[in-house]
C-alpha cells in the first residue's frame, strides 16, 4: 500500500534526500522545507521504497501538499 510523505507547512523545498527507486526507512529524512529563515525536516513515514516525487528543490509548496509517495 502506498503512503504519501505530506508537507508539515508551507514553505520552500530547499533540499531532496530521496530519488525514485531509493529504499528507504521509517524516520530517514526525506527533504527540508524552509519557512521564515527557519528549516524544517521532513520524514519518512514507512519502510518502503520511493515511487514517486512530485516536487523540486526550490518549488514553493503548502502545507499537505503531497511531497512524494512511498510504496
């Protein structure tokens, strides 16, 4: 079952840890979000492997926008 990693705020993408095809782990950070001069980390929610990105570093995202999905 997919999970979708969801943006904690809204803010800049200003940094992409993950790739499409990375395994990854429950709690590895996935990307870092910037608002008001303050970064904030955004983590994994599950075991699994990465089959989807759908933002850049540099995009401008709200809060729950969909991030990325985990399968």
């Amino acid at each position: 079952m997919a999970e979708e990693i969801l943006a904690p705020l809204a803010g800049k993408v200003v940094a992409v840890n993950i790739a499409v095809g990375d395994a990854v782990e429950e709690d590895e950070e996935a990307m870092v979000i910037e608002a008001m001069k303050m970064e904030t980390p955004v983590f994994i929610p599950c075991n699994g492997t990465v089959k989807e990105i759908r933002v850049k570093e540099g995009a401008e995202v709200e809060e729950d926008d969909v991030l990325a999905v985990i399968e």
